[in-house]
C-alpha cells in the first residue's frame, strides 16, 4: 500500500481532525512509498525501532509519536537519535494520540472497558469526543476484588486507594493513560470507582474524601490494546502483514 494511502485510511477511521490534540497525528516521518511491514506499539522508543528494523518494517504506528506541544524544536538528543535512524532506515512513522483514545470500537477506553467487563453508557465530559468514560458492572463487585480482576486482565498489580467506606463497586469511570485529573468528575456523577493509567499526589485526597475507589493500572498497561486493535483491523480490513510490538514498561 502507498504510504500516503495508509495515512489517508488511518485518518478515515480515526478522524483525528475532530479532535484538538498535544502532537501531530498521522504521518509524523516520512519513509518509503511502499508500505507492506507494519509494526505497531505504544511508544515510538528507540527500543521499539531497533525491532521494526529487525523485522523489516516499513512503517512504525504508535500511540505516542513525537512532536509534542512544550517541548524542544530542536532534533537533537534522544529524539535526534530516534529520528536519524527512522530517515536512514526509510521508515515511516505515524502517531494518533487522542484519536485513538476516544475512538468508540478500536479506542484505548473501549478497548479497556471490554477487557474489564465495562458496559459503557457515555462520556464523563459534555463533549461527544470525550476522552473519559463512564459505565456499569454486570454486577456489583468489591474493590478487592475488582483490583484483582485488573491485575488479571493487564499483567500489573494496580495501585488501590479505597475511600473510607469500602463501598461495593457497580458504576465506573475511567481514562486510560495521564487521565487521573478526570476522578473530579467521576465523583461529581457519584461513581463508585475511577482507573486511569497514571496518578498525582492529588488523587489520594480525591478519592479518599470524595468517597470513590481509585484504580492506578499503568499508562503504559492502559495503553497497550487500542494501538493493537487498530494494528489488527489493518490486517483484517486490509490485508497488511502487522505485528504488534510490546516493549513492557512498569511506569
């Protein structure tokens, strides 16, 4: 496939020009015009490029690309050394960041919510592109045993901060990656528990006082299935040879 025909095939389905995002999404580097290796991950690593050139790739999808709003213009360092061997190696990199966050079937938060057992039944913001989400349980569970069910799902013991009533466990919200800010709103809605990838010094309070569980699961563990989705349904859909790449990361 033309490399600026995947791009067009990706934007077609992520309609990342609805959404106002931190970094550039589709084609952040270009490399050669034919496209038949793709290899996806979540991050655009070195480590994740010294493998797609071990597999011959011709073109890297990530969740997190580069070019994000605050840092360095400057192409120096580590995003030197990551850009020079992607130009030298004549591969193409592309990166959707909020487009695949939110999108209703191949998204991080949908992606996550089936793994879980989540109905999903909206947004946590007014926005119809909200990045969080809300939902139910089947039925309700205890926090305990929700924490496990994460930990089963995702590899990763997640962090738990219970509020002061070890309340059983029926609504949620979550927001996969750097969403913990969002439990403000989750406790607005009387949610029992709130998962996001990362979390602040803040959330403690919040959850604690606001009277709702608190799920730590990993930016990296959140994030790892929407980039996969998409990688599978390229393959699927469109017959490319891609192989999801899972360069582990704790954090």
């Amino acid at each position: 496939m033309d490399y600026l025909q995947l791009e067009s095939l990706l934007n077609q389905k992520l309609s990342p020009e609805l959404i106002k995002d931190y970094c550039p999404n589709g084609l952040q580097i270009e490399g050669k015009c034919e496209v038949n290796k793709i290899v996806t991950g979540v991050t655009a690593s070195k480590a994740l490029i010294d493998k797609a050139i071990e597999l011959q790739a011709d073109a890297i999808l990530v969740h997190h690309g580069y070019f994000w709003k605050g840092e360095s213009e400057a192409i120096r360092g580590m995003k030197g050394a990551r850009i020079k061997t992607l130009i030298k190696n004549d591969i193409n990199l592309y990166a959707y960041h909020l487009p695949l966050d939110v999108h209703p079937e191949l998204g991080n938060n949908a992606k996550l919510a089936q793994l879980l057992g989540i109905s999903i039944d909206g947004g946590l913001e007014p926005s119809p592109q909200s990045v969080a989400m809300f939902g139910s349980l089947d039925a309700p569970i205890s926090g305990q045993d929700f924490a496990k069910r994460i930990e089963s799902v995702l590899n990763r013991v997640p962090l738990h901060i219970m509020p002061e009533c070890d309340k059983p466990i029926r609504t949620v919200g979550w927001c996969t990656g750097g969403g913990q800010d969002y439990i403000e709103l989750a406790a607005e809605k009387r949610l029992d528990a709130f998962i996001s990838g990362e979390v602040s010094e803040r959330t403690t309070y919040s959850a604690r006082e606001q009277g709702i569980h608190y799920f730590g699961a990993g930016h990296h563990a959140t994030e790892r299935y929407g980039v996969k989705a998409l990688g599978e349904w390229l393959a699927t859909e469109h017959g490319l040879d891609v192989e999801f790449v899972d360069i582990d990361n704790p954090v």
